[in-house]
C-alpha cells in the first residue's frame, strides 16, 4: 500500500509542478521582433567579431534595435550581405 500512496504522492507531485511550470512560462514569456531572426539569417554566422559586436546575433539586435549600420559585417560583403538587411528592414519599415 505504501508503493501505491508514493506513486499517486509522485504522480500529483508531478502534475501540480508541470502546471506551475505552465503557468510561469506563460507570465514571463519574453517577446522577441521577428526582424532580428530574419537579418540573423541574412548573415553568414562566422561570429568573427569584426562589427565589433560579440557574434552575428549581437549585431542582428544593434541593426535592429539600436539602428547601426548594416555594413559592418567583413564576411558578409562579398555575398551582398548589406543588401539583404537593407531589404529585409525596408520591408519592415514599410509595414
């Protein structure tokens, strides 16, 4: 009897986290712009750090965010990199 006591103990123990967790997931959800994965895809993810940002997702956010210019990116300028973010922000902008 002691087996089954433990394992509906367990069993609620289980469902009642997986609720708060539910819950909490929800309440502190953080909003992330859609832009800033579509400019990170434009970019060819060396994370050299020649924009003199730590990585290509820091300066997907600074473009974004913080409006820097989009031709930082040394790796990228041989594959119209620029051109690619210019466009995908004028689309943004014109929504």
């Amino acid at each position: 009897m002691v087996v089954v006591y433990s394992a509906v103990l367990l069993g609620g123990l289980g469902f009642a986290f997986g609720l708060f967790l539910s819950y909490v997931s929800e309440k502190f959800k953080v909003e992330e712009d859609p832009t800033v994965q579509l400019v990170l895809a434009a970019l060819p993810g060396a994370n050299c750090g020649t924009c003199g940002y730590p990585g290509c997702e820091g300066y997907a956010k600074a473009i974004v965010e913080k409006g820097d210019k989009a031709d930082k990116c040394s790796p990228g300028r041989a594959s119209g990199v620029e051109e690619k973010i210019k466009e995908i922000l004028s689309k943004r902008n014109s929504n």
